[in-house]
C-alpha cells in the first residue's frame, strides 16, 4: 500500500509537473494478477485496483497504515467493475458483476475475495472510514436512475448515475457514482466546484489509449494541470477544484468521503472566476 500525504493549498503553486503527479495523480492500479492500493492522508481514503485472472482469484488483505486485522475492521468499500465481468466473494456470498456494476461491502466484512470471468476483468477500488455498519449491496449499472445533464453547444452533454447516495445503497460517509460523456462532448464538472467538507477522486476510464484527459486542480485563482491517462485516477483536497477535458469522450467514476453525504454539498465556481 502506497501512502499519499496530505497538502496545503499554499504548496500546490510550487509543484512541477513531477511533484503535481506525485501528489495527486494515481496511476498504475491496475497490474495482473495483484491487488494495489493508495492511502491519501486526504480524508483517509484508500484507492485501489484488482486485476485478477480466471482460475486465480486475489484476496483484499489489511495493510500495516490500516492498522487492522482485515480491511473492513474499520472502512466501508465500494468496488465497480470497470473491464469485463466477475465476483466478488464477502464472507462466502458470492455477488456477480457485470460491467460498471457497483458492490457495496459494510464495516465489518472479514473475508473479500475478487474472481474474474473475463481475461481483461478489472475492479476500482475506492474505501472511507467507517462509524457504523450497512448491508453488503450491488447497484447495476443498467437500474439505477440517470441523471442527463449539459448542452451540446457546451461539449458537455452527460449522464449521471448514482451508486452509493443517501437515496441509493447506504453507507456510513462513502459516496460513489458514474457519469458517462456523450460522443462529441469532452469536458465533465463544468463549471467547476469544491467541496469545503469532502475530498473527491476522479477514475477516468474508457478513453482510448492514444487520447489524454486534461485534468484542473487547484483553487480556483490559482489552477494547474494534471495529464491523465485512461485508468487513472486524481486526488482533490477538499480545496481544489475539480474538473477536466478530454480529447475524446471517455466515462469516469467520481468519489467522495468526508463531512457528510449531500450531493449537492458544493461552493460553485464560475467559469469566469478561474485564473
């Protein structure tokens, strides 16, 4: 388990292009054959990536920041499936995942094993602090409601789906969605925002590998740059905005953990404001 440290808006205008990568952006999740994981000091999240193969499933262990006996002693988890289909096995009950289908797993779970159908199967990761235990749920992607949001003449046309929200599967503070830009449309969260009580990490995925997202971070007068590949993810303080253009339409799993569950929790920032 990587462990990323927590910073403060004033440090992020001396960072190179090196330190803002090293900082915030999280690449390489996803290896054969493993399980990897990120802990940001950023509201104690825990990102991660399992790649198993069929016939060779990977078990979630605890890691010594965790100070745990097993991952979910303390945490909550969220796990998507970004490639391909397969199982996630909590405590001997198995859940099949289709594709951009979301598992819920409660405080509490002891057991967490992930079985691929598909050669190319991929899970996202992404885990919070737990104060209270809620039952191990799936969302299918195909079920939940949609949220159709943006205009053409903007190039962000979208649709939203929420995973894990107030009004969908419970959880102790753990927020998760998907949204999916339309053909032609290349910019996600704009105008930007923040979220003075939450950290947000964005997974961008399903953009093809010769294309590039161009992803802001920062406050909102004093913005930089991160460039992210497909599969990567990126950390916002609850300081930064977050917000970003592709080269192509891609589809991106959005995060959050921290003071409280509203989605609509968030200080907008107008377009004309950004520096």
């Amino acid at each position: 388990m990587q462990i990323r440290h927590s910073t403060h808006p004033a440090q992020l205008p001396g960072f190179d292009t090196d330190g803002l990568r090293q900082h915030y952006l999280v690449d390489d999740l996803f290896a054969p054959g493993e399980i990897r994981t990120v802990y940001t000091h950023e509201d104690r999240i825990v990102l991660g990536g399992a790649t198993p193969s069929p016939g060779n499933p990977l078990k979630l262990e605890s890691a010594p920041p965790l100070r745990s006996a097993h991952f979910c002693e303390r945490r909550e988890l969220a796990v998507l499936a970004i490639r391909g289909t397969g199982t996630v096995a909590v405590d001997g009950t198995e859940h099949e995942l289709g594709t951009r289908d979301c598992l819920y797993v409660g405080q509490g779970a002891v057991d967490v094993e992930f079985r691929a159908a598909d050669e190319d199967t991929r899970f996202y990761l992404f885990s919070t602090p737990s104060h209270a235990s809620f039952p191990t749920s799936v969302a299918r992607f195909d079920e939940v409601d949609v949220l159709e949001l943006g205009d053409q003449s903007t190039a962000n046309v979208r649709e939203i789906r929420k995973f894990v929200h107030a009004d969908g599967i419970r959880s102790s503070q753990l927020v998760l969605g998907v949204t999916s830009l339309a053909p032609g449309s290349v910019w996600n969260t704009m105008p930007p925002h923040t979220h003075d009580r939450r950290t947000e990490c964005y997974l961008y995925f399903d953009l093809p590998e010769e294309h590039r997202v161009i992803h802001l971070c920062g406050e909102p007068q004093n913005t930089r740059n991160i460039v992210v590949r497909n599969e990567e993810a990126v950390i916002s303080p609850s300081w930064s905005v977050h917000s970003g253009a592709g080269t192509h339409s891609y589809t991106f799993v959005w995060a959050m953990g921290g003071e409280n569950q509203a989605y609509d929790d968030m200080d907008p920032v107008a377009v004309t404001e950004l520096r």
